[in-house]
C-alpha cells in the first residue's frame, strides 16, 4: 500500500476517532479495520495490522485507566492471562477457518446486550461489587476465555463484551467496567498480535502510523471518561453498540 499524504491523514484521523471511542466502551475495530481495508489492504493484512495500531491504543488506555486507580487489581491478575490464551487459540484458528459463521451469533449476543442496557435504566450507574466469589470466577474465566479467543479470530465488539461482562457478572459500575475492559483487551490484542506477526500477516509501517493517532485518541478518550464518569460511559455503549449491530446486519444481508 503507498504512503502519500493523503493515505497518512486517512489513517490518523479514522485511528484517532477509533481509539477515542475504543478506550472506553470498545468498538473501535468498527472504524479502524474497514478503514484499512478500504485503503486496499488484503483481509489477513489489515486484521494483523489493526491489532498493532489496536494494541498501542489499549495500552494508552489501560495506562490511564491504572494510573487513576480504575480497575481491579487483584481480578486483573486472574484473568489477565485467561484473555491472553483465549486470543491467542483465536488468532491460530482464523488462518484457518472463515469468519461468517460466527457473524450471526454477534449480532443476537449484541442486540440482546443492547436491549438490557437501554431497557435497565440503573444498569451499570452505581457499583454492585461485592467480592470475588467462586461462582463468579467459574463464570467469567471461561467467559473471558471465550472472549478473548473471539478478539483473536474476529474481533468488532470485544471492549463492549468485556464492559458488559464486567457490569453484569461482578457487579462494577461502567467506568471501573471500562477499566477493566480495556486491560483484558490490552491481553487479548497482544497474544493476537504475537501470533500474526509470525505468520508475517502486519504491515508495521501503516500500524505505526494509524497506532500514533490513536496512542492520542485513547488518552483523551480514557481521560474523557474518569472525568465524567458513568454518564458519559453509559450512553457511548449503547451508541457503539447498536452501531454495532447495524453495521453487521447490512454485511450480512448485502454482502453474504
């Protein structure tokens, strides 16, 4: 792919406006992966590449989201790797396997999640902790296993699942939830990464680039979202999830 101006400006702005709303409810693979692959990059191409600009974005935000003390250390720890190796199988896997399949799944698991937040005015608005318990780490292991393995394979909506994981299971408000998430992402982006490096599948000069324009759009957006906290959070869910939504329903009926 050449890298004219015009082609650099393209990848900043759509990497900036992904990472902004990545660090906080994810969804920015909405933005960035069809960025890439109009710009005329193969499939396999533009999936690794995004998961390098993708991975500098969630490191920003998680760094932002850990320096102001927003997430769960000690639930970090466990699950952390649990993302790591669920990405991983997941990016082994779609070298070989399409992606179509799971598309409609998406889609209902998404629209369910979106139905619940619109209709749950309190969902997510104060925090419900109360304690690691076993029952919720024998949920949300696997579940964050299934996630991660996801992210690896095919990727739109895995902020928002962690996010909504996180509120529902074990009980955080969203801005801890966006914490969260993003640390898990952070796991997830970089066992993916690690696996299409080595199949040769990045392109590091267009991720360098579009990952510098989100390194600043993460930052502001994680930033953005401690400060004003839930009443920010909450609505730009709900936005990127029925974005979501509709964007995977128009693939699947005009372009199966």
């Amino acid at each position: 792919m050449e890298m004219d101006l015009s082609t650099i400006v393209l990848l900043a702005v759509f990497g900036f406006v992904a990472a902004f709303i990545d660090s906080t409810v994810g969804g920015g693979g909405l933005i960035s992966l069809p960025a890439l692959l109009g710009l005329g990059m193969p499939p396999y191409l533009a999936l690794g590449t995004n998961k390098l600009a993708g991975t500098i974005s969630s490191a920003t935000s998680s760094y932002t989201f850990i320096k102001n003390g927003k997430f769960d250390k000690k639930l970090m720890l466990i699950l952390f790797p649990v993302s790591l190796i669920g990405a991983y199988f997941g990016a082994k896997t779609v070298l070989f396997v399409p992606q179509e399949f799971l598309k409609v799944l998406v889609v209902i698991m998404m629209a369910l999640i979106f139905v619940y937040t619109l209709f749950n005015k309190r969902f997510g608005q104060d925090s419900n902790y109360k304690g690691l318990t076993k029952f919720t780490l024998g949920i949300g292991i696997p579940f964050t296993f299934l996630i991660g393995f996801y992210d690896g394979f095919f990727g739109p909506g895995t902020g928002s699942f962690f996010v909504f994981l996180m509120v529902l299971l074990f009980g955080y408000d969203f801005v801890i939830a966006a914490g969260n998430g993003r640390i898990l992402n952070l796991a997830s982006n970089i066992s993916a990464l690690f696996v299409f490096t080595m199949e040769g599948k990045v392109v590091f000069m267009t991720g360098l680039i579009m990952g510098i324009a989100m390194l600043l759009g993460a930052n502001l957006g994680a930033k953005m979202a401690i400060k004003t906290g839930v009443r920010y959070v909450r609505p730009l869910f709900l936005v990127v999830s029925i974005t979501l939504i509709v964007k995977m329903v128009y693939e699947l009926i005009f372009t199966a």
